[in-house]
C-alpha cells in the first residue's frame, strides 16, 4: 500500500494471542487469517467490502494502482517473481502459523519451534537459491516485485524463530537490508504496531 501510494489505515489483529478468531475480525475473513483489505472507496451507502488472501488483495492493487508495477515486464521475470512469491506463499508461511504447529505438535512449544524453523529454513533455502545468481537489489530485477513483499514478512519469522539471516541466508539478509530501508517498509514494519511491553 505503501509502495503504491494508496491510502490506508493499519488495524493490527494479532494472529498469536488469539485475536484472529474474535467475532469482529471472523466478520472480515471467515477464515480468520491476515491480511484483510477494507475497501473504503465505495458511496457512504455501500455495504462494507473486505479482500483477504494475499493474492487477491496484490492483484487488486495491482488493478487499481497500477504503477509502479510489481510484475516486471519479461515474462522469464515475471514468472520467476510469481514461483519465489509462491514458495513462500504456499510453500512455507502456511507450514508455520500457529494452528499448524500446534497440530503437528500438540503443546509442545519447544517442537513446535523446531517445526517452524524446519519449514522456514526448507523455503528459505530454496528462495536463496533461486535467487543467488540473479538477485542484487532485488529478488527479481531492477524494481520491487511481488517476490520481496512475501520475502520480507518471512524473513521477520525467521528472525522470531532465532534462524540467524546473516549465517545462514546471507543473500537474503542483503535483500532485507535493501528492502527494509525504504520507507514505506519502515511505516509498516511490524514492530510499530506491536502493544506496549511486548
């Protein structure tokens, strides 16, 4: 949203204390997952209208933002940009929220860890090396793709689950250094939003 210059307004929903299945959030995602896109362009009189699914919401943007693009041109490109999105989209970041965990390890926090890192570790390892040979500034090309708006959000649970970026991904910690520099990532970044204490 940033990136496109469009409007918004961030309302966090906390997926680790529960806050995703509250009735309220249930209403904008029957699914209860994040992000949801609150379309607010619409007459006064119109119904309310949520977007969830990551996706969607990015091709919707992409729609009605158009520029600057997150698809780059060439179609190799364009195409790579999609494949690394969806390792992360599908390949990892489902693996590791906490329903997940927790039904591959029921109340075993310490395992559960273990397979979050697992997961995390197997698409980041495909991700960096995908990239390793191509990626300078960004995963794909000269611009910011689809591809670095799923990596970044990975990269930070990584990080929550103690996986050593620098060691262990070094050209991903390179992307994220580059990435998380711009301001529109410094505006949304995840850590602004977090209550007071934790």
């Amino acid at each position: 949203l940033q990136l496109k210059g469009a409007a918004c307004e961030f309302v966090p929903v906390s997926l680790l204390n529960g806050e995703n299945e509250q009735p309220v959030h249930l209403a904008r995602n029957p699914l209860g997952f994040v992000p949801v896109l609150e379309l607010l362009d619409e007459p006064v009189d119109s119904p309310r209208r949520f977007l969830g699914e990551s996706v969607a919401i990015l091709m919707w943007l992409e729609e009605r933002f158009p520029q600057p693009s997150l698809l780059p041109k060439d179609a190799w490109e364009r195409a790579r940009a999609w494949q690394l999105a969806e390792i992360i989209n599908s390949g990892t970041q489902p693996l590791q929220n906490p329903d997940i965990a927790a039904a591959v390890h029921p109340g075993d926090e310490a395992e559960q860890t273990q397979w979050n890192r697992k997961v995390t570790r197997r698409g980041l390892s495909a991700y960096e090396l995908l990239v390793a040979g191509t990626a300078s500034m960004y995963s794909v090309g000269t611009r910011v793709s689809i591809a670095d708006l799923f990596l970044v959000p990975q990269l930070y649970n990584a990080e929550r689950f103690g996986i050593d970026l620098s060691q262990e991904f070094p050209v991903l910690a390179h992307l994220k250094h580059v990435l998380l520099a711009s301001p529109g990532a410094q505006a949304s970044h995840p850590d602004r939003f977090k209550p007071e204490g934790a």
